[in-house]
C-alpha cells in the first residue's frame, strides 16, 4: 500500500473520528420515558448477562429485568417503588415469585454502571458482584436490529489501539485510531467502497467476505453497534493473511454510522 498515501490520509480520518464521537452524555429526565439496556455481570468467579426494558415516569420505573448468570436464568418484574431513578443513580429492583434481582449504579443518557449487582435464584443461589451495561432512550430504546443486517449508510472505521499495560504496574491506556480504511459502503448488489477503493463482496451468514480489490479476503461480522445501528466489525483473528500479517488493521476494526 502507497505509504505517503496512508499517512495524508491519517489527519482528515482522525478529524472525521472526532465528529463522529457522540456528545456528552446528558442527564435524566426523571420522565425520560422507555427505555431499554443489556450489559454484564460479574461476581469475580462465574460472569452472566442482563437485559431490561420499561419505562421512567416521575422518577419511577417500571418494565422487565432479565439475567443469565452461572447457568440459572430468571426474569423478574421491575415495579414503581422499589425501581427508581434519583440523583443520576438509577435502581433497577424486580422480583418474581423467589426469585429476586436488583442492579444499583450511576445512570445517564448512554450509560448505566459499573454498579452493584444483587439477587437470589428460586432454589439457590444468592449472587453478589459488579455489572456494568448500557441504557437507551426514547427513540433509541426500539429493538437493536439483528445480526447479520447489512447497513446501508456510509460508515466511518476506525480501531482502538492499545497503549502501555506491559510491564508490572503499568496500566494498559486505549486510544481510536483511523482504519486504513478510512469509511465502508456496502451495496445491496453486492460491493463495497473504501478510500482506498473497492470491490466485490460476498455473504457469509452474519458476516461479510470482501473477494477483491485491496481488502480482498478480509471477514467482517455484521452486528449492531452499542447505539444499536448496524455496523461492521473486522475482528483480528479473522483478518490474517498466510504470513500472519493484518489483511486490515493490526487490532479490532470497527466501522459504525457517523454521528
């Protein structure tokens, strides 16, 4: 690949990378309205998943939590009262016959967490640890589309890369970085564009084979970003050439819709 081209190429990408970066996060509305979220669970030995959807109204909140956590699953009703929202912490507090489940952290308009997690499973057991998720709002609470839906908007790429964590006490830093493939367009008819060029494309159940052109035989997995929008992501270890080479990025692309 032409160096010097990858280099000029290197300013207008970051710049780019910048607008796309959301704003601030924004704090509640105590009637901010539904909302939905999913996130993780850890009680430093076994790790599980959560899932809510309700509603915020005068502060109190209303809807559905659901865990999967060391091979048991519960679904418990979050009810006014005991699920609240106050002072930007947010308790998501349910119960269902015995089975009992309550999240406790810092919330605003994009996150949830890290925080506190509690429960009891109807037979045993009681769990204890941290999670730590996303919640979206309003418009953005609809259902995330499924994997495998190819985008239809231009999307900016960019990967994380990180910085330092090597040696004994230094702590790893992570910063965003331009792909070499500067944006992805996908076409229904089957090709792509990049700034570098394009090609043909093939499907792969919920991922994408790009054929030809200059990122011919990179794999990207079609899944939904964390603001729910389809995205592309070219994950390393199915990005390498013979040699062991990167066909894309030396780390985790991601191509998302710019915002």
């Amino acid at each position: 690949m032409n160096i010097a081209r990858r280099f000029a190429a290197g300013p207008l990408a970051l710049v780019s990378l910048a607008l796309a970066a959301p704003l601030a996060a924004a704090s509640l509305s105590p009637d901010a309205g539904d909302f939905a979220g999913e996130g993780t669970l850890d009680d430093g030995e076994a790790q599980g998943t959560w899932q809510a959807s309700g509603t915020l109204a005068d502060g109190e909140i209303s809807g559905t939590l659901t865990v999967e956590f060391g091979g048991k699953a519960m679904a418990v009703t979050m009810r006014p009262g005991p699920a609240f929202m106050e002072n930007g912490r947010c308790i998501l507090k349910g119960e269902e016959g015995r089975n009992r489940f309550e999240l406790s952290g810092e919330c605003d308009s994009e996150r949830f967490g890290p925080g506190y997690m509690s429960g009891y499973f109807d037979g045993g057991p009681s769990v204890s640890g941290r999670f730590a998720g996303t919640l979206r709002w309003g418009a953005a609470a609809a259902p995330a589309p499924a994997a495998g839906t190819l985008p239809t908007a231009r999307l900016l790429c960019g990967y994380r890369e990180r910085i330092g964590g090597i040696a004994a006490g230094d702590i790893a830093t992570y910063e965003n970085r331009p792909s070499l493939m500067g944006f992805l367009e996908l076409s229904p008819g089957g090709t792509y564009r990049t700034q570098q060029g394009g090609g043909r494309f093939t499907r792969e159940g919920n991922a994408v084979r790009l054929a030809d052109g200059p990122w011919a035989g990179a794999l990207g997995r079609l899944e939904p970003d964390n603001a729910g929008e389809p995205a592309v992501y070219f994950e390393r270890d199915d990005n390498r050439r013979a040699d062991g080479t990167p066909i894309v990025d030396p780390y985790r692309t991601f191509c998302v819709k710019q915002r």
